[in-house]
C-alpha cells in the first residue's frame, strides 16, 4: 500500500520545487500556472532501513521498499473565496489523497516576487485555510440544495434517512462558516458522510515551510513558533528548504550526503516529511520475505492480521488461516526463523491480532 499526498500552495509558494525534492523528479518549476489543470504525479521509496537489516541477514538479493505517491496539484490554490470553491477537475484530483502538504513560502528571492508583495507566513496559512474552508462549503451547499429537493419526494420511509443525512451536514457547514476545519471535530458518528464527499479540511495536514538557504539553522525555531501559533489547528508545522532540496536530490547519494554534511542536515528532506506523514496519518510499516526478496508494506496502525494480509494480496485475506509474526529485532537477535522457532519467540497469531511497527510477518491462507 502507498500513501497518497497531495502537494498544493498559494502562487509562488515553490510548491512544484517541494515535488522535485521529494520524488527526485526534474519538472519544471515554472511550468505550473492558475489556470493549469494536469496534476505533476511522481512516487517516492519510503527510506526503510530495516529492509536492509532483513536482506542482508537473510543474503536476499532483492528489496522492495513502501512507496509513496505525490500529487502537485496542477494549478495554484487561489481564490477560492470568489471563485466560491475549487473546480471540478482539480477537486477531483484533491479529493483521493490521504493527506495535504499546504506549501507555504518564507524564502525570499527578488526574481520571485510573492503575490502579495511581502512575505508573511502567518497571514498564507490562515489564506490557504480559509480557501479550503470555503471549497467544503461550496460542496456542502450543493448537496444541502439536492436534499431539499430529495425529502420534498422522499416516500414516508425515506425521509429519516433524508433529515440524518441533512442534520450533519448542516452541523457542519456551522462549523465551516466559523472557520473551523471539519479535521477539529469529532468525526466518528459521521464516518460515512466525510468518506462520501473527500471534505479537504477533514483531511491530515501538513503545512510545509519552504525556507531559503539563509534560514536552514532557524528550521527548529520556525517549526516550533508556528506548530505552537497552529496546534489549535489539528496540523503538523515543518520547515523545508525546497530548492537545496530538490538539487540534493538530483546528485549521487555519497555526494548528496557530503553537502547535507556541510549544511548540518541529518536526514534527508525525503526521509524528514515522510517520518512526518506517517505520523500524521498513523501509518505503520510490517515486513514480508521469500526465497528471493524483503518487502515492507505500511498500513494504519491498528491494523489486524487478516487486514494486513489484504493488503498483500486479496487471496490472502479471503483465506486467511493464521500468521505467524515476530518482531524484527527478536529476528535479528535469533540470525533465522528457525532459531526463533526453537526459543519459542515466533508467535502464532490469529485474525485479530493487530500488526505491530516492524512486525516480521508470514501469512498462512488457503483458497
């Protein structure tokens, strides 16, 4: 399973740039324009060490890691207030996402003049914010409108379902209009309307700091200024210096790594916002082995065996018949599955077990 993210910003904000550096890709960054509509699409390793751990004890010639996928959203997220919502193709391409990167700018370069003349990081989120509002709003108010018309012909027996649906909703587009992200609320009771219609404000949240060069030893004051000014806001605050980003992430790793060396960059921009994402999003990761190769798969935490089998293959979860589980540490410890075996420290595991981060698993199954 990969995880979705969608990479959207204000103009100018450097969005494009912050999808080169964490797909490697080489997209032109001025290719992106207001009206532009196709989506640049790339996928990411999840940097997964203990893949390699696995390989390397077992002598497998091949890894697979996790992916992600990243969507920069080909056009810039700008008034929506006026334009009464974002439009539909790029809705849709928003609407599939696990999680948002809200690219914000605070580097600064004469070449790239900021829209409004001054850069303020404070005044860009609560825009983008507020324009995300105002997208979930303008979905709320369509279907509000078809429901009136619905329990005007609704039959007796239909009516109930009707007025459910419209009491939520309408509880909702409350909160909206007070500018209150629908990710703040208790959203459990409402599980199935928040699925239906891909509310972007119910979605995670990462807001991306693009810093410039000069600020790189501020990273840890901005992240902790602006996560303190927003933690209200049920989001994640990360600073990230796209452009050094993106130029890394063109050269070998041996020399990508001497340059972040010099900056005093320990991890890559990759390997930090995807520690950061999987937070976000609760994600976990369990590892699978053959003859031939060590695979990682990431799954929600809380995730139960049966599930996790699932998401191998459909096979696996339909036929599901135990698992056999140990964590990767005990593994290493023992050097084989069969010196595991014989301690005892490989577990037999039923359907509802759920999968721990760095579980080691095999699936039995029969169809």
């Amino acid at each position: 399973m990969s995880i979705n993210i969608g990479i959207i910003g204000l103009p100018q904000s450097g969005k494009t740039t912050v999808f080169n550096a964490l797909t490697g890709g080489k997209t032109e960054t001025a290719s992106h324009t207001i009206t532009a509509l196709s989506p640049h699409i790339g996928i990411a390793h999840v940097p997964e060490p203990r893949l390699r751990v696995l390989a390397d004890l077992f002598h497998l010639p091949k890894i697979v890691f996790p992916e992600a996928k990243y969507t920069d959203i080909g056009a810039s997220v700008k008034n929506l207030a006026m334009d009464k919502g974002i439009g539909g193709q790029l809705l849709n391409q928003l609407s599939t996402v696990d999680a948002l990167i809200c690219v914000i700018r605070s580097f600064k370069d004469e070449s790239i003049p900021h829209p409004q003349g001054s850069l303020d990081i404070k005044r860009d989120i609560d825009t983008l914010n507020l324009e995300l509002v105002f997208s979930d709003l303008a979905i709320l108010e369509r279907r509000l409108e078809k429901l009136e018309t619905s329990l005007k012909a609704a039959k007796p027996g239909e009516q109930q379902s009707f007025l459910h649906e419209k009491d939520i909703l309408t509880g909702f587009k409350t909160e909206l209009e007070n500018n209150k992200p629908l990710r703040m609320l208790s959203l459990e009771p409402a599980a199935r309307f928040i699925a239906n219609y891909q509310f972007l404000t119910a979605k995670p949240i990462l807001i991306l700091i693009n810093i410039g060069e000069d600020q790189l030893q501020q990273t840890t004051s901005i992240e902790t200024e602006y996560n303190s000014r927003f933690s209200d806001m049920k989001c994640t605050v990360a600073a990230l210096c796209g452009k050094l980003e993106m130029e890394l992430a063109q050269l070998e790793e041996t020399a990508a790594q001497e340059f972040r060396n010099e900056y005093g960059l320990k991890e890559s921009g990759l390997e930090r916002i995807i520690k950061i994402s999987y937070k976000l999003l609760d994600m976990i990761t369990f590892f699978t082995m053959n003859q031939n190769e060590v695979r990682g798969w990431s799954i929600k935490k809380g995730t139960n065996a049966q599930k996790a089998a699932g998401k191998i293959h459909t096979d696996m979860e339909k036929g599901f018949i135990r698992a056999e589980c140990i964590n990767i540490g005990e593994l290493a410890e023992c050097g084989s599955i069969a010196e595991a075996r014989k301690r005892g420290q490989l577990r037999i595991e039923g359907k509802d077990y759920i999968i721990q981060d760095g579980d080691v698993v095999n699936i039995l199954f029969n169809v």
